[in-house]
C-alpha cells in the first residue's frame, strides 16, 4: 500500500467506536461467532478488523486459520485453532514459487499436498466446544467447514460465505481465478470460464462419489459427498441459499456486475482498522503492526523532503529479493523520487541490493533517498506518501485509494490483474506489466506519470470520499447479528437448509441415471436461458463444430500438433509471419504444396488464416483430423493438458495421447 502526501481524506471508522456504541444502544444481544480464514495477511486482516469489531459489539469471538493467524489473533486477546497449513509456507514450495512467477494462481494449489499434517480433528473439536452460533468461512477455508457442516454440526447453525472480492460470483465481467490459465476464443464470453470451472470440479467430484460406491460406500456416505448438482446450487443458484454470501469490498470501488443476482449477494463495505487503531496497536509494540522505533524513523524521514513513495509487495516475491530490490530503487531514481520500501515476505532491505559497482550506486542513492522498513501500519503510512506502488490485492488497493492516494499495480496473479484493469480504466492509476516481467524503467515512468498528473489525484479523492462513507464493518456486524437472532436462535436457518438440501437432492434422484455429460447439458441449457451472451456463444459454437464435422468429412480438417504453429502470409517460409495458430487450434486445408498447407482457422487461437509447416526438423506440428470421435477427443485433451499439473491423478497424458492417434 501507498498512501499520497497530502491532506488525508475522512476514513471509515470499520473496526472503530462506531461499532460498539451502535450495539449498546440496540441492545443487542450477545452472540459466539467463529470466523475461519486461510491465506496471507491480506487474507486475514479484514477478518481481524472484524473480529474487533465483533468484540466491540459484546460478542465472543474464535479464530480457525493458519498458525500465523492464531498467532497473530492472540497479540488481540483471542482464542483460536490452527486449521490449516501456513500461506507463506505453501507460496515458498516450487508450485507456490511457479504461481507467483507464472501469474497463474492454480498452480499453488498443488504444493498443498506437500503438507501432509491433519488439521481437521483439533480444529473440529476446539469448533464444537466453542459452540458458535455462527461461522464465517472465505472460500479458501470453506473445504473444512464443510466437512465439519457434515460430521459435526450436521447443518443446524448458520455457516455464511464471505469474500473480499467479486471474482467469486459467475459474472460476464471477470473470471474465477483458477480459470486463468485457460485462453479464451476470440469473442468467447468470460462466463465460459465459469461454465468451465463448473464442469471440471462436477466431473472430479462425480468421479469421486462413483469411486466411493466401487469401495462399498452406502447411500450414508455418498448423498452427503457433493455432486454436480451441489456444485450447481453453489455457483448458479445464489438466490436459493439459505443465508447470502456477503462481499466485503467497498461498493464504491466496485458494484455489482449487471448480471449478477438479485437476491444472494451483500455487497456490504470493506473491513478494516481505523487510521487510530492501527497507530494504536503500532506504538503498543504489536508486531502485527510492527513499527516500534522504525515508527518515528519513518517519521523524521517523512519529515525531511517531500512525500516519498510507497513500494511494497507483501506476500509476493518473484525471481529474487536482489531483483525486487533493485526494481524498486532503480525505478525511483527513474522516476526521480524517494521512496519508502516496505520488505514483506522477501525481506527486502538495502543489504538486498547485493554487491558490485551497479549496487554501490543504488545503495548511495539510498542513503538520502530510501527508507527500507519491515512493516508499517498502512492507515498511518499512505496518507503520508505521494503514490502507491503495490501488488494490487483488494485489500491493498482499496486502503490506499480509500487514502486518496494514486495507486499503481503491479500484478501477480488472481484477481490483482482485473484490479489492474480497473483502476488504469478509472484513472485511479495505472495497471503495469505483470511483476515478474516489470522492468523499472516502466515502473518508474509510471510513478512519474501519476504522480506528475494531477487528474489521478482528483479522481481518487473523489472515489475516497464516497469509500469514507462506507462501513464495513459495523453493517457486516449488524447483518451477522440479524442472521443469528432471526434465523439461527429461532431454528429458521436449519429449516431453509433442509428445504435447500431437499431441492439438490430431488434434482439428484432426478438426474439418478444420467451420466455426467447428460447432467452438464442440463445446466447448460438452464444458463444459456439466464445469461444471452452464452447462449449466443454456444449456439455459434454448435455451429462450428457442424462446420468441423462437415470439414472432416471432406478430409480437409486438421488440428495443431506442437504448442504453437507459426504461420505466414504466403506459401515461401521467407513471407511475413502473421501470428502463431495455438495448440489443439482446428484448421480447414484449403490448400497443399508439399509439406506446406494453406490454413483457415475454423477453431481455437490464432491468426485468421496462414500458411504452415506439416512439419519442423521431422516433428509433426500439424495433422489430419481422422474422423468425428477424434474432434470430441481432442478438445477433452485441451482441457486436461491445461490443467495436467493440478490434477495429476487424472491419467492426462495417456488422454492427450489417445486424443492425437498416439498409443494410450
């Protein structure tokens, strides 16, 4: 985060008096509420600022989260219970080192497997002696509370949903972040990659209830294992759930999507700690906000010139700490200004700078320019600097834009690239190149532009003003407080449970005989009459694939054999290039010299048409599609190619193999 150096805007109170002075006037009624939480700091903070607020207001608050978080909970005087394995540790694996310099996010989630602790029967016991009457969960957590939904509560208390950002709800605007890696068509709706998610996780999940039967798992076991059907509800029927997820973003900063439900969604305000608190807490010595002397060291170079620039990339860490340093500090000599540099996970500090005659440099022009901190309270900080350079998780970007500060993201992975998107698209700031690719060149033309023009500072203080009026908290503390005494003490929520359960499961009689594909068409019939721009897609696409059918017939259809296929405007491989046709492309031959063809793309991405190689050096790049079972064949194996390391039980590579006339 990076707050600018001028006059601070109002902020919201959030975890504030507010809060407390509000329940004591309404008598409210004093609640056990469990939050459960996984992630990095940006994940759990906002449920922090919560549970504050929550205890403000009289209740008795449990933490579930990593070992961090509970530590970090008890620098707060609250109880909790390590339910999970630690972030940081799961981003320091190679998968978790690959997402990060990949961007793709999905490929962290296979370095869970590398912790092999059970987590689940401490945490569950220590739940059930809590004896909540509510359980938040964000959706990283939500694997353990539904099995303790299951085993333990067997559905009686309200378990609800929460989310710091919208890119948790099917919407044409953005895509689930798993789905990243998948590369759309040209004019293919964003809901594919919804429809996408739905398909793959069903097709897991069937498999699994169809392997548990084959083990001798009754009708007790398997009706409670989560089906298609369940998977459909969960993404597609919000309207129907019995409490609403609830988006704790500032609506300011993002409203709802168009086509978003109408029922089932809250967008409720972010949750944070007030500018007060965190200063409170930092001077206290809490090392959640850990400052300490770095506090007025911090201060007194604030004080010396102009307002420097933040830089900081929390849990984000690419290529090396020397790199990252040396993009910072290069970027500010470019841009011409000082800066504060926050370490985060990569511990970055003047020593990261490394050594030789470029170093010796950067390190002088540190010793009047650049502050190098461990952490430092954002509240208390941004307001102070002139812009913020930042990863662009929502947390950090809301606080610094809710500061008034310009902000510039640098994204990594998930939704920090649509965060990117936004604030470039509303001159907030300026979306870069993908970090690990950032040079500082770039990035320090992009401080010297935002902070040079003064539209992006007038366009933040605008959108700050209207976040200040937001409260997340105390609204998120007011719904909580409705569910509980309206639905969860008077045994409303159980009953809207067992009328929402009873509705998946007579759709599931329903679909007893059907195979998954047969279910699959059913939602995707039932979508396509929701949302007309998949509909309209999916009937062009029905379209081709009659177009590649009537090609293969003729013996003229071929697909993409290599990663890419490079293509040229005329049949001489000295012709200009015209792009590159993209694995499992189809391609209609409208004409062959030798081993060149001239190609038109019926499918898939690339270039509109080319001429290509059948072959490089004796590898086949393209080839003949043989007949219409191998067109099905072939866009299976795309998508089980795509997300082979993720899924690698999944016997991918014989799947690719039989899909391109290979032995399995």
């Amino acid at each position: 985060h990076a707050w600018c150096g001028h006059p601070p805007v109002p902020l919201p109170v959030c975890a504030g008096a507010r809060v407390s002075a509000m329940a004591s006037a309404n008598g409210a009624d004093h609640y056990r509420i469990a939050l459960a939480t996984q992630g990095t700091r940006g994940d759990f903070q906002p449920m922090l600022a919560l549970a504050c607020a929550l205890r403000k207001a009289g209740h008795e608050v449990f933490i579930l989260g990593n070992a961090g978080h509970v530590d970090s909970a008890k620098q707060f005087g609250m109880p909790g219970e390590v339910c999970c394995a630690d972030a940081k540790d799961i981003l320091n694996t190679e998968a978790g080192k690959r997402s990060m310099e990949t961007g793709d996010l999905l490929a962290a989630f296979s370095g869970m497997t590398e912790d092999k602790t059970d987590y689940y029967p401490p945490a569950a016991e220590a739940l059930a002696k809590f004896k909540p009457d509510l359980v938040l969960y964000s959706a990283l957590i939500a694997g353990f509370c539904g099995r303790y939904r299951v085993e333990v509560d067997r559905h009686q208390t309200p378990f609800v949903p929460i989310s710091y950002q919208p890119q948790t709800i099917p919407s044409n605007d953005f895509g689930p972040a798993p789905m990243f890696r998948l590369e759309l068509e040209e004019g293919q709706p964003m809901l594919s990659k919804w429809v996408y998610q739905l398909q793959g996780m069903a097709r897991g999940n069937e498999e699994a209830i169809l392997k548990a039967k084959q083990e001798g798992a009754g009708p007790e076991i398997t009706e409670q294992m989560d089906s298609a059907e369940n998977l459909y509800f969960d993404m597609f029927k919000n309207e129907e759930h019995p409490v609403p997820s609830l988006m704790v973003f500032s609506e300011a900063f993002w409203s709802a999507p168009e086509d978003w439900p109408k029922s089932g969604v809250k967008i409720l305000g972010r949750l944070c700690f007030s500018r007060e608190e965190q200063d409170s807490k930092a001077r206290e010595g809490a090392s959640f906000f850990n400052v300490g002397e770095e506090l007025q060291r911090c201060s007194e170079f604030i004080a010396k010139a102009s307002p420097p620039v933040y830089i900081g990339w929390g849990s984000m860490s690419v290529n090396s700490a020397e790199h990252m340093a040396r993009l910072a500090v290069e970027a500010l000599k470019v841009a011409g200004q000082r800066g504060v540099i926050v370490g985060g996970w990569a511990d970055l500090s003047a020593t990261s700078l490394g050594s030789g005659p470029e170093a010796e440099g950067l390190v002088k022009f540190c010793e009047e320019n650049v502050l190098f901190m461990k952490a430092a309270p954002h509240e208390w900080l941004f307001p102070q600097c002139a812009c913020c350079v930042h990863h662009g998780g929502i947390g950090t970007v809301q606080a610094s834009l809710g500061a008034g500060s310009p902000t510039i993201v640098t994204p990594v992975f998930a939704d920090q690239h649509d965060i990117a998107d936004r604030v470039t698209a509303h001159k907030w700031g300026l979306g870069t190149s993908v970090l690990p690719k950032l040079t500082a060149q770039e990035l320090g033309e992009a401080i010297k532009r935002v902070c040079g023009d003064p539209t992006y500072k007038a366009n933040v203080t605008k959108l700050a003003a209207a976040m200040a009026k937001e409260d997340g908290c105390a609204n998120t503390v007011a719904f909580l407080e409705k569910v509980i005494r309206e639905d969860g003490k008077t045994g409303k929520f159980a009953e809207k449970m067992a009328a929402y359960r009873a509705k998946i499961k007579t759709l599931r009689d329903r679909h007893q005989k059907f195979s998954i594909d047969q279910k699959l068409a059913v939602f995707s019939n039932e979508l396509n009459k929701r949302y007309d721009k998949l509909r309209q897609w999916n009937e062009k696409s029905m379209e081709v694939f009659g177009t590649l059918v009537a090609t293969c017939t003729k013996g003229n259809l071929w697909y993409v054999k290599g990663s890419r296929c490079l293509a040229r405007a005329g049949e001489k491989l000295k012709s200009d290039e015209v792009g590159r046709f993209r694995e499992f492309a189809f391609l209609e031959v409208l004409e062959q010299k030798g081993s060149r063809l001239h190609a038109k793309l019926l499918k898939g991405v690339g270039p509109a048409e080319g001429w290509v190689s059948t072959e490089v050096k004796g590898v086949e790049i393209v080839a003949k599609v043989k007949d219409m079972a191998q067109i099905s064949a072939i866009v299976q194996a795309q998508f089980r190619k795509v997300f082979a390391d993720v899924f690698p039980e999944e016997d991918s590579g014989s799947t690719v193999s039989r899909a391109l006339g290979g032995p399995a």
